[in-house]
C-alpha cells in the first residue's frame, strides 16, 4: 500500500520500525498527490460550490465539513451562530453532568435516538461519548442514517462488519473522521451496526410532491427500526443517530391538511414505541460549556432533551476543539506543504487500507497556515488532487 520508493523520492524521512512515542506524531508521506478519480470516490474530493438544483447554501457547508474546513462552511451556515434557549432549573452544565442525565433518563427506554447537524462535527463527537456512556447500560446495537441500504444485496454495513477498521463504503456521511472515530470507538466497544434506511426501487421516478418522498421515507424507517427492536433480546437496547428531524418527535398539521410527521414520531405513534429523543440542532452559543436546554416556546417540544453546545473558533483552519483531549497541530508534511496547488490531505492509521476513514482529512491551499489534528501515533498521510464538480461547467469541452 505504501510506496517507499516514493518517499525517498520526495525527500521524506519517516521513523520506521519502531513505535510511535506516546507524545509523538510520526507520519509517513505515501508518495506524489494522486487525483481525485483514482480513488474510487471522486465526488467526495469535488471544491465545494453552489449547486443550482440544491440553492441555499447548506450543500456547499455540508462539502466544507466533509473536506475538514468548517472554517469556510461558517461562512454560510448559521448553525455556527449562536440561537440562545432558556436554561433547565437547576441548570445541568458539564459534559460529565449532561452524559450522566442522559444515561438515567435512557433507562426507561429501549431506544434512544440522538441527531446532529450534517456540517457541525462536534456534534458527531458528543454522539461519541453517548454511545460509549450507554453502553454499560444494555445499548448493543447502532443504527445510523449514513448506514447505506442495497436493495437486493447485502447491506454494506454487513459486509464489511468484520473488518477492524471503519470501511467508506459503509456510508456516506461516515466518511468525515469525526464520524469515522465515532463508529470506530462504537466498534471497539462491541456494538452491532444495522442499516435501517428506505430502500428505493431503482430508477423510480420522484413523486410531484417532495412531501410525498418525506412521508414515506420516514414511514419505511421506523417499519424497519420497530422490526430491528422486535428482533432485539429483551435485555439489549438500540441507539439510533440521525440528522436533523428525523428525531422529532413532534407532529403538526398543516392549513391545507397534511401532516408533518418525522420518523420518531413514527415510531412512537404507529409502533407503540417511544423513544428518548435528545437534540443536538437548535440550541447552541448559551454558555462556554455545554449544557441541557430548554425549548423555545416557538420550536414546539420535538425532542425530550436538547443539547447546547458551546459555539467554537478556528484555528490553522480547524474547529478549535478539534485540539483537545490530546491532538495535536501538526504541519503539513513535506513536500505538500510547498505544493503549488490546492491539494486535499488525508491522514490514515498506519498499516490500514485507503479504503478504511481516515482519521484526519482537510484542504489546504498554497500560502494557508493549515494544520492536522492528530493525536500522537503513525499515520500514512496522502493527498488528492480535487476535482471541479460538473455543474460548474456544464459546457462539453473542446476536442483540440
């Protein structure tokens, strides 16, 4: 997998053979950048910029995140800004104090659902330690709505369950490290991945009403997340992450009739089973540390615990937390450092595949002070060249 001729070829010393110390990042240049196309996932490597079949701004900051610059995706998304709600009595502040609450109020369900932005990471990392403080408590099985559906086939996540790493093929939004460290640390601790998303019949067309492809998506997924829980021994219990309002668990009628039901609410109306939903998507910026929120009269009460987080800076181009619990800031390796081109870095456990998430990835263009966010060990760092999407230039190119 490493070409080490191409790293005496760069100019590279890497210490091999020897473990990593414990305060050290040691990393080992796989060779010249690569492009995009030859990494069997093209996309993922595209700049981000607006899409005209997907306008507003959230497309853009979702390619940003997944690229390792939320930096840039705070630009545009407003979920990096503060929205303040009234504080609990007495409030409960601390990450300790918050995980504590929420492993008692979980006691008394069978599944807890928790859902984060698809642009802010740090919400993937709080689902982290979730799901490590539940598992003690009966929690034995993950479902995640990145976890990919094959509609005849077995499920990705099946497929590649033995493997030691996390596989991008598993997912799309598992792909983001942060993501991947979550599912990594969930594996470590012996939880089961299901898939549970809507399987599609392939090329069927989209229904007139985008409403229609709601309802009956958020209808297939708790069908299949009520048959996981009815196949659960009765002493496991299920957690199940999810973006944005697919926890909601609250159901409006509109003026002309038609109702907005989310999957939760699905759940728990047409199954019989109510989860603890925990939100992580409208509270943020009410203190410098986090801490349980109430609803805003206006939001309704879609969730039964809201998460604040802290709002957070940037440095070197990374999310500022990304710098705690021990990762380091550390320079771009040579030669990338000095490449001419923009060039997108990606940071792999030593000895595993580029198949498996890295564990750092970000974009760097000439002349940015960007770092990588590690924690001390070995890594295998390679750079992909990235590509322009096709939209930003729809005209067919011209045959010399």
């Amino acid at each position: 997998m490493i070409n080490r001729t191409a790293i005496c070829l760069l100019g590279f010393i890497a210490l091999a053979g020897a473990d990593a110390p414990a305060d050290r990042v040691i990393l080992t240049v796989s060779g010249p950048p690569i492009d995009a196309q030859h990494t069997g996932q093209g996309g993922l490597y595209e700049k981000p910029e607006e899409d005209p079949r997907y306008p507003g701004g959230g497309v853009v900051a979702q390619g940003w995140s997944m690229l390792g610059r939320e930096d840039r995706a705070a630009d545009s998304d407003r979920e990096y800004r503060a929205k303040t709600c009234p504080q609990g009595d007495p409030p409960v502040q601390g990450t300790q104090a918050v995980l504590a609450h929420i492993v008692e109020a979980a006691r008394s369900h069978k599944v807890v659902i928790i859902n984060e932005s698809h642009t802010v990471t740090q919400h993937r990392d709080f689902s982290r330690l979730v799901i490590a403080a539940l598992r003690p408590h009966g929690f034995t099985t993950l479902a995640a709505e990145t976890f990919s559906n094959v509609d005849g086939e077995p499920d990705p996540v099946q497929t590649y369950a033995d493997l030691t790493y996390v596989d991008r093929r598993i997912g799309d939004y598992s792909r983001e490290p942060v993501f991947g460290q979550m599912l990594r640390d969930a594996k470590a601790l012996g939880y089961q991945f299901v898939a549970y998303e809507e399987v599609s019949e392939p090329g069927a067309p989209l229904p007139d009403d985008w409403r229609i492809s709601i309802r009956d998506r958020e209808t297939a997924q708790a069908q299949n997340l009520a048959a996981i829980l009815a196949d659960l021994p009765e002493d496991q219990k299920l957690i199940v992450h999810v973006g944005y309002s697919h926890a909601s668990e609250a159901i409006s009628i509109g003026a002309d009739g038609w109702e907005d039901a989310w999957m939760a609410a699905r759940l728990k109306r047409d199954h019989g089973i109510d989860p603890l939903t925990i939100g992580q998507t409208i509270c943020r910026g009410g203190s410098d540390t986090i801490g349980l929120a109430l609803m805003p009269a206006s939001e309704g009460a879609p969730f039964d615990l809201s998460i604040d987080h802290p709002l957070h800076g940037f440095r070197h181009g990374r999310s500022d937390w990304r710098f705690q619990d021990g990762a380091q800031a550390v320079d771009i390796p040579e030669p990338y450092a000095n490449a001419s081109e923009p060039l997108i870095l990606e940071a792999f456990v030593d000895g595993e595949p580029f198949d498996a998430v890295p564990v750092d990835r970000v974009w760097v263009e000439p002349g940015e002070d960007i770092k990588l966010a590690l924690k001390p060990g070995r890594y295998t760092v390679r750079a992909v060249r990235p590509v322009t999407p096709p939209f930003a230039n729809p005209e067919p190119p011209t045959t010399p």
